[in-house]
C-alpha cells in the first residue's frame, strides 16, 4: 500500500504543470509560501531530484561558511599591525628598562677581566726586575718549556685543544691594571728575563699570560696558563683560570668559559671579579637567573659597583621582555593558525560557490520560469480557456478505448514583453504586474561565482572589477541555425566543409611523425577574454613595470588541493598515470605565445610566472582562465607533469561554454606523450562542447 501510495505521488508530481516542477518555493517566517525567483535550488536540471539533494547540501554548506567568515573577519582585522611599536612601548614604561638606561645588547658583555696578583697578596717586584734597563732588541715571554698534559688545566675542553686556531683581539683595557710599566713591551721583556732562571715560577707564567692577552694572541696566553694551572698551588689557581675563562669567553667558547670560572668560583667566591665575569658570561648564553644571581653577589661585595648594577637592570629587562615577546609570538601563532583556517574555509566556500552557480539555471530561465507561473495565475483567475497544460480525453479506435494526453506549449515568445502584451486583457493584480516590472532579464549566463542573493559584503569588497565575462565577441562564434547565405564570407569557420581539404593538402610536404607536430595551444583569446588584463591591470601593475621580487613559479597543487578522483576525466589512464609523464624540453614557441601577454613581450618566464601566481592567490574570476594560463607556463618551460596538473584544475573550475579550451590543450599534452587514445578521447569531448573551433 505504501509503494502505491508512493508512485501516486510521484506520478502526481510528475504529471503537474510546467510551473510547478520548475518553480522554487519558500516557506517564510509566518508560515506563507512565497516563490524565489533567483534561488541557488533553481536547477539546469529540475528533473534531476539527485542533483538537486546534491545542490542543497552544498547550499546548506555555503550559508555555515559564510555565517564562519562574517564571524571570524576580526581575526583578520584584530592581526592587523598587532605588533606595531609593541617592543619600543615595553622599554619605556618597564621600570627594570628604565634603570639600566640601554638595552641588554648594547653592554660590552665580553669586556675584560683580570684577577691581579695584588689581590692574592702577590707583589710582581717580588718575582721581576723592575729596574732592569731595558735593551735595544726587547723580547717576548715565549712559554714554551715542556708540558704534555696536566690534569689541572682544562686540557678537555675544545677551546683549549684548539688554541692554535683561536682569533683573539688585544684587551688594550688590560695595560694599566697589571703591567706596572708604562710599555707592555718593556714589561714582556722583564718577564721573559725572570722566566729564563725559573721555569716554574707560576706567578710568571701568569704574568706572561698578561702580557700576550693585551697583545690578542690566544694561543700563547693559553700556553703560559697551562703552566701555571700546572704549577699553582690549589688557592692561587682562581688567577689563571678567570684569565682562560676570559680568552675563551672572547673566542665565543662561552659555555667552556662558565665551567672554568664557576671552578675559578669554587675556590675562592669572595672576589667581586669572580661573580661579575660569571655575569657576564651567563648573559650571553642568556641564563638570565643565574646572570642577575652572579650580578646580586658582585653587588653584595661592592654595593658602589655601578656597572655591575646596570648590567642587572639590563638582564631583567631583557628577561621580561623576552617573556613578553614569546607570549605575544603565541598569540600572534594562534592567529595565524586561524587565519590559515579562514582562508581554507574561504577558498572552500569559493570552490563550493563556483560549483552551486554551474549548477544553478540560468539567469534567463528563471526569470522565464517565475513568468510563466505569474501568468499561470492569472489564468487560473480568469474565466479564459487555458492555453497551456496537460489535456486528457477517452479516444475510441474500434472496440479499444485509449486514454490520450496531449502537452499544449504556450504560444508566446519567452519574454516579459510578450507575456504583457498577450495577456493585457487578463486581470492581473497589481502586485504581480511589480513582479514582472523587477524581473530583469539578462542573455548573457550566469558567471561562475556569481551566487544571486548570496552576495554579502565580504565577498563584494573583493569584486572591484568583473574579470570573469568575455571583452569581446568569440573569434569563432557559434550558431544553432545554420548560416545565412550572407554568412558564408564573414564566418567561414561555420561552413559544414570548413577547412576544406585542399587548404589543408598546400602545407602538407611530406608525412610527419609524431613528435614533429608542432606544439598546439587554444587561448582564452578565442573566447573573448583578454590574458594580459589578468597579469597586469586585475593584479595592480601597470603597462611597461615590473612585478615586483621575488618571483615565484605557479605550482598549481600548491594552490588548490584535487586529489586523484575529485575530478571526473580522473578516469582516463593518462589522467591516472600522470605522474610518470616524461619531461619535454622548452617550447619556443609556446614561450612566445607566453610572453606576448605581458609588456608586448619584453618580458622573462619568471616574470610572468609570478604575475599568473599572484593573480591565482588573489582569487581573480575566471579562475579555470587563470589555471589555463599556468597550465600554459609549464608547457613552455617543459614540465608537462605540473602543466598537467593545472589544466586538471581548469577543467575543475570551467563552466560548460568554455570547456573545450582545457580540454584541447592537455590533448596536445597527451600527444606529445604518445597517449594518442587519450588525447583523441579529449580532442572529441571538445567537439561535443565547440564543434565549429575545434575542428
């Protein structure tokens, strides 16, 4: 009973008027059903109820997206120029800033330093000659008597093994603290003297070691402190080691120089130096806690130390400050991540958009279909005889009795003025008569991205200039009648034996073979659309510039994601097995084809790459136009797997009237790949869309 019930229904529906199964309905607010006119639900084919549930779902998408972009836009906007003066703001109102008048990078943070021997209670006249006179030909502390390893002197430390590659600079600042003489020549001198008679001494092989610090040679101060690492008794080696720990500072070996003066630490944590190297030293490896600890130490034994106390300022400042940067890089990281998700949910609302509005009728059709049923009413409320309709009548042929039913067709042309005009004498309210007044009635087909009442403002702010409909007629138009007589001269490519064999037969000179055939490219030209007002107008570069660096090639499957299967022709094997499509060489002549777009020619490849990348991310209408046009730049450049791979997004986006344009160029593609099935497989689809161009 049900299934009876169910195929009534079906075939009441079926059997109702041409109105009713082609006009969309809605039920508003207060319960009224009300006709839409420019519906999205408004099918090509009203016939098909699986095409149409496939419409809705995408509809049903479409208003979720755009209720996620209309809510998300602050996330665009809030990004905006966040960071903007964020790090100047923050050093002139933190008090830590404040205190240490410059900023952390600013410190001499390798500045030199020296525990003297005074501090240990070590006089130097005690261990050298002060009123020796010094000779013509002075000499240099050389430490080089003999010492293979001692366990004392960081021999471990890469720093100290590669001493002799060390690149060190002259601590000039170093002179007046230890030399005692006004030339640190003259003070080498008197050292070298006294090490002749004690080889042992580790005062002076300190002292050397000085000496060839204020000279910038690490090699040699790091030969002089092994020795006297070597020779020190355990209480005096803090001397040495501050010295190794700042030569290894100073040759950017800083983790090795903390391990030596923590040691320095270690044995004597009294000294004010000691503390303020360490200082120092942290800093630089920005272990800001233990930098402000060694600083607070150097300050509780010298309160009065101002550079040690600038310097702490300075390493809490930088500390907060570093802390507020990372937390503004998480907020600014959080954005991004969510401004990546709207821009996927956009182009995915674009995608879906261009696909509701290829299914959608046309304009002009719908336009017809509200009409006919505005007049359907006003037939139904005049006592005329109907003039369109299904008509059933008994008809009797002999002993059989059948049931006809006849389709009357409206006898009107399919205009607004026409329905005014034939049907004046029908009353008509006046609320109809504004309905037909507001239809607007357009020839020319819905664009690809054009969604009727799905028009909200983001999307209009986008839209400055409509890119996505043809400048000028089709070079090969075509006609559904056949041509008039006058026609024959003016549009020749309409004839049904154009091009005739013999124009053919005049260049054909000898039997050519396959990878002969020259290289076959149909442009949007064709169609009426202008290339070079997509590279340079619609992406804000005038005649005769540059765009700007760097360039970029237009590698299409970063752009839109089709995975193998989205599209339709993803059946066919050469579609399958494009990745194993051998690689050809540049075509000059599709180059030339390239470059004549931008700047009358006088342009690169490159260039013009990055003009069709730029217009792509920009989202330019036509985007099937655009992917043509990338599809065309790898053919030239060789690259047939990524020409591929743009012309299968071309023909994902192309609407039905320009289909043969893809569908040409990867045929040429294919048989350049000896995939001669294929390609006449595609070569055929083009002639079922284009029969007059293709040929």
């Amino acid at each position: 009973m049900l299934e009876y019930s169910l195929m009534v229904l079906v075939g009441g529906i079926l059997s109702s008027s041409y109105v009713d199964t082609t006009t969309h309905w809605m039920v508003t607010e207060d319960g009224k059903l009300q006709e839409q006119p420019d519906s999205m639900l408004s099918m090509k084919k009203h016939y098909d109820l699986v095409a149409f549930m496939h419409q809705e779902e995408r509809v049903e998408k479409l208003e979720k997206l755009k209720t996620y972009i209309v809510e998300n836009q602050a996330i665009v906007d809030s990004t905006d120029d966040k960071d903007d003066g964020f790090e100047e703001m923050f050093l002139s109102t933190e008090e830590s800033c404040i205190k240490a008048v410059k900023r952390l990078p600013e410190f001499d943070l390798y500045i030199s330093t020296v525990l003297p021997l005074e501090n240990k209670g070590i006089r130097a006249e005690d261990h050298i000659d002060l009123k020796l006179s010094s000779p013509p030909d002075l000499t240099q502390p050389f430490c080089n008597s003999p010492l293979e390893f001692s366990i004392h002197a960081f021999e471990h430390l890469e720093g100290v093994q590669n001493r002799k590659n060390l690149q060190g600079l002259p601590e000039l600042g170093l002179k007046s603290a230890i030399t005692h003489q006004e030339s640190e020549d003259e003070y080498g001198h008197l050292v070298n003297v006294a090490l002749q008679h004690n080889q042992t001494s580790w005062v002076l092989y300190n002292m050397a070691a000085f000496y060839w610090r204020i000279k910038g040679n690490s090699n040699e101060a790091i030969e002089c402190l092994r020795r006297a690492m070597h020779y020190s008794p355990s209480s005096y080696r803090d001397i040495a080691y501050v010295s190794l720990g700042n030569i290894l500072h100073r040759s950017r070996y800083s983790h090795e120089a903390a391990i030596v003066v923590e040691a320095a630490l270690d044995l004597s944590n009294s000294l004010n130096v000691n503390h303020f190297t360490l200082g120092n030293i942290y800093a630089v490896l920005t272990e800001y806690n233990k930098s402000i600890e060694c600083f607070d130490n150097t300050l509780a034994l010298q309160p009065e130390f101002e550079a040690a106390e600038k310097r702490r300022w300075a390493v809490i400042c930088h500390a907060k400050l570093e802390r507020a940067l990372e937390s503004q890089h998480s907020d600014l990281q959080s954005a991004l991540e969510k401004l990546k998700e709207y821009q996927k949910k956009h182009e995915t609302m674009q995608s879906l958009s261009e696909k509701v509005a290829m299914e959608q009728a046309y304009r002009t059709d719908r336009v017809m279909r509200n009409a006919e049923f505005i007049q359907h009413q006003s037939l139904r409320k005049s006592d005329s005889k109907p003039m369109m309709g299904e008509h059933c009548e008994l008809a009797v042929k002999g002993d059989e009795r059948t049931v006809v039913c006849k389709w009357k067709e409206p006898d009107y042309d399919r205009s607004v003025g026409d329905i005014a005009e034939r049907f004046s004498n029908i009353p008509i309210t006046e609320t109809e008569v504004l309905q037909l007044q507001n239809i607007e009635v357009e020839d020319d087909r819905v664009n690809a991205l054009e969604l009727g009442t799905f028009r909200d403002s983001y999307m209009a702010e986008q839209e400055s200039q409509d890119y996505s409909k043809p400048v000028r007629p089709p070079t090969y138009p075509t006609t559904e009648a056949p041509p008039a007589a006058d026609e024959a001269v003016s549009a020749p490519h309409l004839a049904a034996d154009w091009p005739p064999f013999s124009e053919c037969d005049s260049y054909k000179t000898r039997q050519l073979t396959w990878d002969e055939y020259p290289s076959t490219f149909l442009p949007p030209e064709n169609k009426g659309f202008d290339s070079r007002v997509f590279l340079a107008e619609a992406i804000d570069i005038e005649a005769g510039q540059q765009h700007p660096l760097p360039w970029y090639r237009p590698l299409c499957v970063n752009i839109v994601d089709l995975k193998q299967g989205d599209m339709f022709l993803d059946r066919i094997p050469s579609f399958q097995q494009r990745d194993k499509v051998t690689l050809g060489s540049a075509d000059p002549n599709l180059t030339k084809i390239l470059l004549s777009w931008v700047n009358n020619g006088d342009a690169v490849e490159e260039e013009v790459g990055q003009r069709i990348l730029t217009a792509l991310k920009q989202n330019l209408a036509p985007r099937w136009l655009l992917y043509n046009l990338a599809g065309l730049y790898w053919r030239a450049a060789g690259n047939n797997y990524h020409a591929i791979e743009c012309l299968r997004r071309s023909l994902h986006f192309v609407p039905a009237d320009y289909v043969d344009v893809p569908l040409v160029n990867v045929a040429n593609i294919f048989t350049k790949w000896e995939k001669f099935e294929d390609a006449l497989n595609m070569t055929r689809q083009a002639l079922i869309f284009c029969p007059h161009e293709v040929r």
